[in-house]
C-alpha cells in the first residue's frame, strides 16, 4: 500500500484499485474509504504509528471502498459510517445495484475488476447510518452532503475549517493525463452531473477523489471549470 502525504494530518492510502484517506485530529484517526477486501490488516499498519482509527466513513457500497472496512472495524474497534441508502448493500442484506455502463467504460470496468480480490470481503457487524447535512465529529466539524449518481447513497464529505473534500467516486481524475473529470460506471450519470455541480459550488482547496490524483491547492476553481464542461440536462 502507498502512502502520501498531502497536507499536515492527512494522507492518501493507494491500493490497485482504487484508494482511501486518513486524516488526523492529533492521535485520533478518520478513514475515508477503506480499500478493497484484505486491506484492513495494511492499513491498520500505517496508522498504528499515527494513532487510534476511531471511525470509518464509507462513501458508497462498491467492494473497491467498502472491502477492508469490517476487517479494519475488527482490528481495531472504529465505527462505521455510511449514507442509510447504501448501509444495507454494504451490511450485505441486499445486493447493490450494477452501474448503467456507457459502451465504453465496459472494458475499463473488467480491467479494474480483474484487481480486487476473489475471496469475499469481510462485511461491517454495525453501520452508523448518516444523512444530508449531519455534522461528523472530526475535521472540526465534518459535513456530509448527499451525492446521489454514481450509487443511490453516494456521500460527500467536506471539512470546510480545513478547505478540504472527500468526493468518493462522484469526481475522479484521468490516469491517463490526469484531468479532472465526473465520475464513471454510474446508476444515473445526469443525477451525478447535478452531484457534481453540487460539489463544485463549495469553498475548497484540497479534493480528494476516490480514483486518481488529488487536487492539492485551489480545487474549487478547478471543481468548477469542470462542472461547467459537464451541463446537467433539463
């Protein structure tokens, strides 16, 4: 697992597919996102020396974010947070929902399938199921917003005392050239557009994606020039 540090207290967590954020309140952990299945053990690693994973916020149910978290939770006893939308797919009572594929994103999606593990994934004993707009205990006040598109129960989070966004896979950016772009492999890609938009209204100048490069310094502009490429239709 590759770890970098973006700013002071918070790093990004790269895996094959896909990646996850620790932030740090001093020697308290959050994780955005918790990598696929047989990740808890790696990231349990990298933040014993930092402090205490005390919660774990998933921002969608699809096994690249969601796979390490109940193994984490074991390890290590952090709560577990998602939208009350996506918390019965990741609890496993339900199936998810597969994304309306565009023709071409089907490849892309086999390739990156081909990366998470064959085993199935250890699943959350409990979720904290959140909503729009409640207020998380870390980040000096973390705010959910959400994002519905790329699944039902997607979800934000922004630190705005920090000028910080956690997108999940509403935003992405491009392996290839690194451009910032919407996200892919959707339920709905005109409800993500108007997530996106969404998102790009707020004051932020890191956003964290959960696929591709971070923007680190002036990720607001950046956010809207996007959305402005990317018109929601009426």
């Amino acid at each position: 697992m590759d770890v970098v540090e973006l700013m002071p207290g918070l790093c990004l967590l790269r895996s094959p597919v896909g990646q996850a954020y620790l932030w740090c309140d001093g020697e308290e952990l959050t994780l955005l996102d918790a990598g696929p299945g047989g990740s808890g053990a790696a990231v349990a690693a990298v933040a014993e020396p930092l402090g205490t994973i005390r919660r774990i916020v998933l921002t969608h149910f699809h096994e690249d974010h969601v796979g390490g978290a109940g193994e984490l939770a074991a390890l290590t006893g952090a709560e577990v947070l998602a939208h009350h939308l996506d918390a019965p797919a990741i609890r496993g009572e339900v199936p998810g929902p597969p994304p309306v594929f565009e023709d071409w994103e089907r490849p892309i999606h086999a390739e990156a399938a081909r990366h998470l593990p064959a085993a199935p994934f250890v699943r959350p004993s409990r979720i904290t199921e959140v909503a729009d707009g409640d207020v998380l205990g870390f980040g000096d006040g973390a705010r959910v917003l959400h994002v519905p598109g790329h699944t039902h129960g997607s979800i934000a989070v922004h630190l705005p005392r920090h000028g910080v966004l956690f997108t999940g896979d509403t935003v992405a950016a491009s392996p290839v050239d690194g451009a910032v772009m919407p996200g892919v492999f959707n339920l709905d890609r005109q409800r993500l557009l108007a997530s996106l938009h969404r998102l790009a209204s707020l004051d932020c100048d890191v956003a964290c994606f959960g696929h591709g490069a971070p923007v680190v310094g002036d990720a607001g502009a950046v956010l809207r020039r996007t959305a402005d490429r990317h018109p929601v239709r009426p």
